[in-house]
C-alpha cells in the first residue's frame, strides 16, 4: 500500500507546468550559448502573430499591458466569458482586471470590453457571435497556445491575445501580448535585454522540436485518461484534433466524496492538482514531460485514496 503522508522532503514533485529540474539545467547551458542563427522564436511568432506582438514577463502582466491601452474608467466593467461560463475565473485575471475597473461574468450596457477565457486549452464556443456584439474582446489564451478552432482565428477575433509560455514549455517566466487593435504601438519586449535574450534561446529549442512535443502531450493526455477512465472518471471537457489542453480535467461522478480534503491529499503526494470550482470535477498534470510511470503513480495515488476513504 502507497503511504499517503510520506515526509515532505521525500516528495517528487510534478507540476501543472512541464518545468523540471532536468530542464533548468539544459535551460542554463541554452543561455550560456550563443543565440543560433535560425532564430526559430522570431521566425515562429513573425509568420503566426501577423500583428504586433510583444514579450512580456507574464501572461499576466500581457493582460494588464493590453488593459493599459484602454481609457478605463473606475466603474466601468470587463466581462470575463469562460468556455464553460462556470463561475470561476482566476484571480490573475480579475485582480488585475481590478486595478482599472470593475468585473462581471455577464455582458450589459456597462461593459466596455469583453474579455474571454480559452479555459484550460478548451476553446470558448462562439467567438463569431462575441465578435457581433461590437464590444471590443481580448482573447486570454494562456492556457491555450497551441489548440484552434476549425476557422483557425484563434488569437485574432479581438484586439488583443494574450499567452503564457511556463503553461506549455518547461521555463519559468515568459508571457506574450499580440495585438490587432488599430495604432496600437510598443517596443517588441518589455523585459530586459539579458531576460529576452535568454527566454529566445529556449524558446527557439523547444519551437524546433514542437511537432514532438504536441506528439509527447497527447500520448501522455489519451494514456492517462483510459487509466483514469477505469477508475470511474471521464474527460470534462470535449476535444478536437486541434484542442491541446494544458492540464487533465475529470468528472468525478460523486466516486470522491471531499474534493478539497482529496485536493490537499494530492499536493501532499507531490501532485500539483485543483478542483473546478463549482463542478464536481477535478484536474491534474498532463504534460509532455510526463512518463507513463509519473501517471501509473497518479493514478495508484488516487486509487489507494479512493480505497481508504469509502
């Protein structure tokens, strides 16, 4: 039987992001090396974001930059839509949301922009019929850097995109603000020099190998979930071919009675995990750093979870 309580210091540790201790090591010989020629990074954001775009520290801090572009008054409103219009929404995004305005989760006459959340690489439904309502919209898209609609627009519906690129590769900082808004201007980066110049040379690595790391993640996604299927769980959200999620989200079909007592058992356990707040539905690391011993240990972990708290 697993021991559910083993001694923090003895806990390996996997996280919702594909960074490992493996990878700050590589990450540190990329940044001592000369950039490569190819300037895959450049190239790759160039020929997919026609528009402007701009290096960040953060995803969240791409938000508050595209925020800062508009003449915000105090008690005017963003309106977060989600892909499932549950009602969480992170507070990265309604905090800095709140250093401008104030939030709400439906559109009114007092919504001056409308923000809307890719939830967790799951596109949101109808981003033709937000795009109707004259409302000027920023596409979050940071848990969604490589999933599309069947039109291949997302990113470019509203005036600005947002991405996060800790979600989908193993470095930890990094974020993208690409814009469409008319006369919308700024520097290529608001990092400096040393920190753009290194997150290029890993950017450039891990963009010339995408094709295997899209290959890696969806083995690991379909692996995982026929494991957790036998369980009692199902995928909650759909996909589609072109859907990449960031994480795996489960319905838990009532099999775990306490999901916030499972959540702290989970990081306890080194498994970086949370519940959809709201749903009966919880999710853990897919990445492609990922072996299929990492999930077979997920799953004994619940599984024994399960088994002792019937």
């Amino acid at each position: 039987m697993l021991n559910l309580h083993p001694a923090p210091a003895k806990v390996a540790r996997y996280s919702i992001s594909p960074l490992t201790g493996a990878d700050r090591f590589k990450n540190q010989q990329l940044c001592r090396s000369p950039r490569n020629d190819q300037l895959v990074a450049d190239r790759y954001l160039s020929e997919r974001f026609v528009g402007n775009y701009c290096y960040t520290q953060s995803g969240r801090a791409a938000i508050h930059l595209a925020l800062q572009s508009y003449q915000l008054a105090p008690d005017d409103v963003v309106t977060i839509l989600t892909t499932s219009q549950n009602y969480y929404v992170s507070s990265c995004v309604t905090h800095e949301i709140e250093k401008f305005c104030q939030w709400n989760r439906q559109v009114t006459p007092r919504t001056k922009i409308v923000l809307v959340n890719h939830e967790f690489g799951y596109i949101y439904p109808d981003m033709d019929g937000l795009v109707a309502l004259g409302l000027p919209v920023i596409e979050d898209c940071c848990t969604t850097f490589f999933s599309q609609d069947v039109s291949n627009r997302i990113g470019t519906y509203g005036h600005f995109a947002i991405y996060s690129f800790p979600k989908f590769f193993p470095i930890e900082y990094g974020g993208l603000l690409v814009s469409h808004k008319s006369g919308w201007r700024t520097s290529s980066s608001t990092l400096d020099v040393n920190l753009l110049s290194n997150l290029q040379k890993i950017l450039d690595y891990h963009l010339l190998r995408c094709s295997d790391l899209l290959k890696k993640r969806k083995n690991n996604f379909d692996y995982a979930l026929k494991c957790f299927t036998q369980l009692g769980f199902d995928e909650y959200f759909k996909r589609n071919e072109q859907t990449v999620p960031v994480a795996l989200m489960l319905n838990n079909h009532n099999i775990i009675k306490n999901l916030p007592a499972f959540k702290v058992e989970l990081n306890r356990n080194g498994i970086e995990s949370s519940i959809f707040y709201g749903k009966d539905a919880f999710f853990v690391p897919s990445h492609q750093n990922l072996t299929r011993t990492d999930i077979d240990h997920f799953v004994d972990v619940i599984q024994s979870y399960i088994e002792n708290n019937l």
